[in-house]
C-alpha cells in the first residue's frame, strides 16, 4: 500500500469517526441522560427505641427517634440508602437507644422502603445543637 492509499483510508476513517461523534452528540442533546436529584436533609434525634420487624417478608431495621422539638419519627435503615459499603444489620447494631445523632435522610419512595431512611450519614453527638435550637424557634 503506497502513502497516497494509505492518506485516502486515514481520511475515510477519520470522517466516519467524525460522523459517529456528530451522531453521538446529537442523540445526548436530542435526549439528554437525566440524572435522578435525590432530596436529603440533615435531622438532629434522640434515639428512643430500635426495632426489627417483617414487613411483607423483609427484614426492616428501624429507628424510633424524638426531635428536638419533640416530633417524633421513624427512620429505617436500608442497604439500597447507605450504599455497598456498609451492612445494615452492621449499623443498626452501631446505633444506640439513649443517644444523640445527626442522620442524613432520604424519602422512602426513592429507595423503594416503607419509612424516610438513613442516607449515609450517621454522627454521634452530644445533644441538639444550639443552632437547632434557633431554627425551631
């Protein structure tokens, strides 16, 4: 194969890549990938009692807890909301009835479980905050 034939299939490929890519780009601006915005937020508890239950036939771990203000809620702690790094029967044992934490929560819907669930983050603390406090003033 001389210079000349070889320049003439470099181009050919080249404008075909170009064509792939020009085609690729349209189809993600055409129909652009949606990435799902999970809603969480932070809560500062008391844990009050912990539960393991069956729930049509799923183990689920839960959370009583009471707020500062005294609103009380049910968390869940769920393999799909604190992701492959951590058991859930692992953390629910690490959580203690009688203590403060600050939990990052989830809805429930997006993790397909019954209850808003524990999102990743989990710290022990020694009380509610005085920034709490202020907010539910």
């Amino acid at each position: 194969m001389n210079w000349e034939q070889k320049m003439a299939a470099d181009a050919v490929r080249y404008m075909v890549l170009g064509v792939v890519v020009v085609a690729l780009l349209a189809i993600i601006l055409i129909h652009p990938i949606e990435v799902p915005k999970y809603d969480r937020w932070f809560v500062e508890v008391h844990v009050v009692k912990k539960e393991v239950t069956e729930i049509e036939g799923e183990t689920v771990y839960l959370l009583h807890c009471e707020e500062k203000d005294g609103k009380e809620d049910i968390f869940e702690i769920a393999d799909e909301a604190i992701g492959e790094r951590f058991e859930e029967s692992d953390v629910f044992r690490q959580i203690k009835t009688g203590k403060y934490y600050k939990f990052r929560i989830g809805k429930a819907e997006e993790f397909g479980r019954y209850y808003p669930c524990v999102s990743g983050a989990v710290k022990l603390i020694d009380g509610f905050s005085e920034e709490t406090k202020v907010q539910k003033k």
